[in-house]
C-alpha cells in the first residue's frame, strides 16, 4: 500500500501532466485505484453506500428512458438504477473500474434479466461520447 505522501505525488503529478496527457496519467492513477482494492469489488456494498443508494433511487424515481452516472467505480449506483429506467450507462476513466463493476454483476443475483438494461464504458467524464438529449439524469457520486 502506498504512503499517503507516494499517493500525493500521485495526484500532483497529474496536476503537472500538459492537457493533452492528464487523460493518460488520470486512467492510470485510477486503474492503480482500482487494483489495489481487489478484494473490496468482490463484496456487497456497505450500508451507508447503501443508504445513499437509496437516496438517489427516491430523487430519480421511475419510468426515464436512460440514466448515465459518472465515476461509476463498482457500479453499485449502476445496477442499483435498474428499475428507474430502461436504459442505465455506468462510465469510468478507469478501464479497471468498468472491468470490475461488469463482474460484480454476480452481486446482484435479483436483478435477474433486467441486468441487461445496464452497459459500462471506459470513459472520461470530460470526453462523454453520447449524442445530446440521450440522458434523462446523470449522476456521479
């Protein structure tokens, strides 16, 4: 595990990374995120997670055409959107991430085939490659 001070040097060195590398050196720092919490992608969310995932379900209510979040990480938020819409599109700069959140999947055993409504994308938040007026919310978390 790295040192907060090797973590910092990190961040700064994204900082310091010319615009046309910070999407690199971003994908990078995250997918090392991602690594290093393996084991932590192989379980359920915790409560409090789960109790801000209850929150944003009751804001966005049901019955939208499609929903994006952003920085979906594990995609809890995600496959937690099922129901809300017919369409649920978990983005990530991280390749690892989305890797990660399409396995777990298997956490999910309810969802039965309404999984199918959910798709990950290795994607910078700052690049999105979707036409306007495809999303009813985005949410990032």
């Amino acid at each position: 595990m790295k040192s907060s001070t090797q973590q910092q040097n990190r961040y700064d060195a994204l900082v310091r990374a010319p615009a046309s590398a910070r999407n690199q050196v971003a994908e990078e720092l995250y997918n090392d995120h991602y690594g290093q919490r393996l084991q932590k992608a192989r379980q359920f969310p915790a409560k409090r997670r789960i109790k801000r995932i209850a929150l944003f379900r009751a804001i966005i209510g049901r019955g939208h055409g499609a929903i994006l979040e952003l920085g979906c990480g594990f995609g809890d938020l995600t496959y937690a959107l099922v129901d809300c819409a017919e369409r649920i599109v978990g983005t990530d700069i991280s390749s690892k991430a989305v890797e990660l959140a399409v396995k777990r999947k298997e956490l999910w055993p309810p969802l039965d085939e309404r999984v199918a409504k959910v798709e990950f994308k290795p994607m910078s938040a700052l690049r999105l490659e979707f036409s306007d007026s495809v999303f009813d919310w985005a949410v990032s978390t």
